[in-house]
C-alpha cells in the first residue's frame, strides 16, 4: 500500500465530502421537498446525510486511490492544505448559513 497515495486519496476524498455536506445542508434547509426525501430515506434528514456522505467518501477515496497519479511530498502538503481551508470554510458557511436562518435574514 502507497501511504502517501492514500493519505492524498483520502484528503481530497475529504474535500469532496465536505462540498456535498455544505451543498445539501443548505440546499435541504430551502427545499422541503429534498428534506422530505432525506427524512423519508432513513428516517431523519441528518441521518441521510450522514449516510451519503460516509458513502461519497469511502467511493472518492477508492476511485482516487486507484486512479493513476504521481504522490510527493508538495502534493501531500497542497492537498492537506486544501483540506485544512475547506474544512474551515465549510465551518464558516454553514454556521453563517443556520445563523442567518436562525434570524430571518435570508
């Protein structure tokens, strides 16, 4: 097993999941059609997310491991990077997203 490889797999497996996570929160807190659809998959809307995400992940993962590119250390440290950013501005979407909801500002 390529570590490296893996670890990059994994991290822009992570960024994939965290795009999906920002996109479908705030798209199934304004469509109550997809929230219905999510709550009727598994009982809960934050269930179904949960699900596809672990799913989307565990895919991207495999598919980028397997896919046929070159691992270094510059991409190693890009890669984390972009996961470090993404995760923060995932943060800060979300949160700007429920508190200007929470106030009726949008």
């Amino acid at each position: 097993m390529n570590k490296p490889k893996l670890i990059i797999s994994s991290a822009y497996a992570a960024i994939i999941t965290i795009v999906f996570v920002v996109v479908i929160v705030i798209w199934a807190e304004l469509s109550a059609p997809l929230k219905n659809w999510l709550k009727d998959f598994s009982g809960h809307h934050w269930t179904s997310k949960s699900i596809f995400s672990v799913l989307l992940y565990a895919v991207a993962t495999i598919l980028l491991y397997l896919s046929p590119h070159k691992d270094n250390d510059n991409h190693l440290k890009r890669a984390l990077g972009f996961l470090l950013v993404l995760t923060a501005l995932g943060t800060v979407i979300i949160t700007l997203f429920f508190t200007g909801h929470n106030f009726q500002l949008l």
